[in-house]
C-alpha cells in the first residue's frame, strides 16, 4: 500500500546550495509550464481563474492593438531581472528588438516597458508587494495590478518615479482607462466579462 503510495507521490526537485538560477528554468525537467523564479526560489503556476483568463486576455489584446511600431506584447513570458529572479508577468510590453528568435524562452527586463499582473488569491502578496518592487528595482518604467472587485475590473496603476526608484500610484480604474502612457490608449474595462455577459 505504502510503495503504491510513493510511487505515485510528485518527486520536487531538490534546490542546489545557493538556490536556483534564471538559467536552470530552461534545463530542469518536469517543471510545470509557466513556472517562475523569485529569489532563487521555483513559483509553481496556480490554477487561472475565468476573470483572470479574461483580464489577461483583454489587456494583451488591447495593449497589442495600441502599441506603436517599436512595441511587441506577449503574454505569460518570462524575463530576466538578474540571476535569482526570472518572473513572468501576465502580460508584458517591451521592445521589439529583444525578440530575437521564435525560439527565445525569456528577455531582458531592461527591454520591459509595462508589466501587467492580474491578481488571483494565492498571487496576493507576489503581486501587491513582492513584484513590483522587484520591477521597481529593475526599472521597468510601468506596471499594472488588475483586482477583481466582484467580478469587475479595478485597474491600479503606477508608474516608476525616477529620483526615488519607486513606483508611484496614477490612478485607480474601473470603467474607463485612458491613458496618455506609456502610449496613448482608451479602455473600456467594462469588457472584462465572457460574451455571454456582454450581450445581456
């Protein structure tokens, strides 16, 4: 009964002295997909919520269809801040000269000009506290934390205040968002919600 048990139990890996770097998220097997690294420590993915499916979406899709020329946006991708932290935002805007190959697994946090996180009860304290003030470190210039108030989007947004090398609050949205950066763009987040509930 025992041996049963135990060979089905999940086999972790064990850390090595020092902790995990950026590049072990590319060589250790049976990672779970979009798995990340804080602090030297494995993030393992939780289970996605449909508000978080359809805030996320809706970002990408209304930050892809915003961005100038110069801009790419991808979603749930993997940067680099240094060698113990290799997160993955929801969505990110960067760059487009980091894409380098459709074979890339991660880019530069330096190419990273908007970090979108939507936040999910077991990512609270990850999103409220630990990331920002990691992207604040790696001065990723803006980021988003989008919250679920009952089903309806509240979009908090700051922007990196360049003497202090914190993030400062711009505003809170709820309905509309328009915003003149990190380029100009008008949002409905009334449209965070299935099809179903935008027809009724």
């Amino acid at each position: 009964m025992s041996a049963a048990l135990d060979a089905s139990a999940p086999v972790w890996p064990v850390p090595p002295e020092g902790g995990w770097t950026a590049d072990d998220l590319d060589t250790l097997s049976g990672l779970p997909p979009h798995t990340q690294l804080i602090d030297a420590s494995l993030v393992f993915p939780c289970p996605q919520s449909l508000f978080h499916e359809r805030a996320m979406s809706f970002c990408g899709h209304q930050l892809d269809s915003s961005a100038p020329a110069g801009l790419e946006v991808l979603h749930r991708f993997t940067f680099d801040i240094d060698r113990q932290n290799r997160p993955e935002a929801d969505v990110i805007v960067l760059r487009a000269e980091a894409v380098r190959s459709h074979d890339q697994t991660r880019v530069p946090a330096t190419s990273v000009v908007l970090a979108v996180e939507v936040v999910s009860p077991e990512t609270l304290s990850l999103d409220r506290e630990t990331k920002p003030l990691k992207y604040a470190r790696a001065k990723i210039p803006h980021y988003w934390r989008v919250e679920n108030e009952n089903g309806r989007a509240a979009v908090h947004v700051f922007e990196l205040e360049p003497t202090t090398g914190t993030y400062t609050s711009t505003g809170i949205f709820r309905e509309r968002m328009k915003l003149d950066v990190p380029f100009p763009m008008d949002l409905d987040l009334t449209q965070i919600k299935t099809r179903r509930d935008r027809h009724q």
